[in-house]
C-alpha cells in the first residue's frame, strides 16, 4: 500500500480546504501542523520546492506543502510571494491605495503544491485564477485578499460569492486537483508494476 | 593566526561599504560573491543567521552575511525584510504613496551582521538609524529608499546627503562596527589563551 500524504501547515483553513479537495478524489490527507521556514524567492514555486523536500527528508513522511500569491500586474507582481506579510502590514487598505488612479487592475492568483518524499523526490503542480481587484472591499466571506479579488467571468469578489464557489474555481483547487491526477496515475503504475 | 573572514554577497556596493568600515578596524574582509538563499521572516536577525550558517557550514570558511531593510511605522514595519523585492516591484513611488496624507512618517533602517564559522558557532550584530520618511525623493547619490530616508538631526535624505556622510552615520556601519569590537576583542582572547 502507498504510504500517507501529509499536509504541512500551520493554517487550518487551508488543510480542511485541501482534505475536501483531495478526498473527493480518493486521496486521504493527513495534518502535519507545523510552521514552516519558507526562503525568500519571487518564484514560488522555489520556495515550496525548498521547504517541502526539507520537511520530507526531516520526518520521513510523504509531503505536501501549499504556497500561494496574489499577482497584481500593474504593481509588478507585487505582493507575490510576500502577499502574507504585506495583508499584515499595510493591508487591503494598503493594496487599493496603491491602485488608486490605476485603471489596469489585472490581477491572478497562482498556487503552487509541492511534492516530497525522504528520498529527495520533489514535483511541484500549479493552479491559477485570472480576475482583476475590485474598486473596494466587498464580501464576507473567506479570508486574506479575498474581499478585493473578482475572478474572471464573475462580477463579484472571492469573499461576496463565498467559500463554496471560490472553492470550486480556485487557484489552490487547481493546483491541488493537479498533484491529486498525477499522484494517483503515478500509484497506478507503481502497483501495476508489481 | 586567525582565519579570513568572507562576506558573501551578490552587491559590489555593499562589500565596498563593509570592505572600507572594516579595514579602518584593521580587519581585511574577503568578497565570497554568492546569491544567497534567504528564509522568510519578519526578523532580520533570523533571516541573517540562518544564511551564514548555511554558507558557513558549506564552504567551510568564516562568514559575515549582511541583511537589512526600512521599517515605517505607519506600516506596521512594512517593507521591512521584504525591502529589496518592495522596491523591485511599487519602488518609492509606491511606498510615498501608501504615505499619502500620513502625518506620522517616522521610520528606520535596521541592519543584522550575521558572523558565522563551519562548526555551528553564530553570532548577530545589530544597528539602526531613526528618521523619517520625506514628501518625495530627493538627491542623487546612494540606492535604494536613500532618496526617501531623511536620518534624525538632519534635514537632508540619505541621497542628498551623499555616500560619505551616509557612510558615517549608517545602520550598516553600526552594525559591522559592532561586529569588529567584539571580533577583534575574541581573537585577542584566543590569542591569550595561547
């Protein structure tokens, strides 16, 4: 039989988020709750390459680990990979201040997943929404950059149509849906090959 | 006699800056010329030890790595850490206006001098300077916030102001000088011991 997969987070929303995901399509997550150390890098896909092989090899467990961003494009990118401190900081507030008098608010999220095992085994998957940032904050629902982000073909924001449809188009949906469609191809051939 | 010590470093400007407060002290500082890995953390001092004990620890040399960034108070310490990719993407432009119609314009440079050896031995030195933030960018010298950064009991920014006195007066010459007392303290220690 495969071996576990487990989540590395800190963050309980994200991991009940994955587990949904993923358990719809056969694969049961575990929760390894830890905080984890994440480099500095403007590639996201880097950053979790990097901590999910160092947790792999530290536990010996099989690992997946989730970073995410919010990319603005007439900011440059910004905030990216930084997207956690800068909601701390100057926050949506902050954001839509700078985008005052801006007029291309083109905006996505991307997802990265990354995929571990001891052995120095790593695959990273990704997803993305498109959309654009909202003139203010609208909404209730959900969390972080969600009140100002309007995905694309929709005219209201992640936080006003909620957690059940953001959950259905999101870029972690994506990006975890496409880890799930490789992780369980990949167990078929290995079982075949037996 | 004692090793070499390396600073690694990808900036020119900066192993010129270290290079000349140093060599003042009577420590001749070596340029080991790496991009270096940095983990994301609200704290300089984490981000600076765990890189020098990394390259430390992989070259086998006697490192000093160098970290430090712009807190603003109205923003709750942002760019801080994430200074260098804040001015890659929204640049001042960007940081002056998240400051628009803000009195309180307080803020400092905080700079982390991490000393590290190959057998797991690390040390932080810390310097800062208080200033605030100016009304639009001014001067020609320097990089980086120096057009922004007006340093306490002065009226001028750090770009206007120009290299030299800006060298005099820096976080960064604080925190290497810090770095050198106790350096060279430690090595007359050993040389005691002897």
């Amino acid at each position: 039989m495969s071996m576990d997969v487990y989540f590395a987070t800190s963050n309980r929303n994200k991991f009940l988020e994955a587990y949904e995901i993923l358990s719809k399509l056969g694969i049961i997550l575990k929760w390894l709750r830890i905080t984890k150390v994440e480099i500095q890098s403007d590639l996201l896909d880097e950053i979790a390459k990097k901590s999910a092989l160092e947790i792999a090899k530290r536990t010996g467990k099989h690992i997946v680990v989730e970073d995410d961003g919010l990319f603005i494009e007439a900011l440059n990118g910004f905030p990216g990979p930084y997207s956690s401190f800068v909601y701390r900081t100057i926050g949506l507030k902050g954001v839509l201040k700078l985008l005052e008098g801006v007029e291309d608010r083109v905006a996505y999220f991307k997802s990265v997943v990354a995929y571990a095992e001891p052995n120095g085994f790593v695959k990273t998957f990704e997803g993305r929404i498109d959309g654009t940032i909202s003139l203010e904050p609208r909404g209730e629902e959900g969390f972080g950059y969600d009140p100002i982000f309007i995905p694309e073909s929709y005219n209201k924001t992640f936080a006003e149509l909620g957690l059940k449809i953001k959950n259905t188009i999101s870029h972690r949906r994506r990006a975890f849906e496409n880890f799930a469609k490789w992780y369980i191809e990949s167990r078929r051939t290995i079982q075949k090959s037996f």
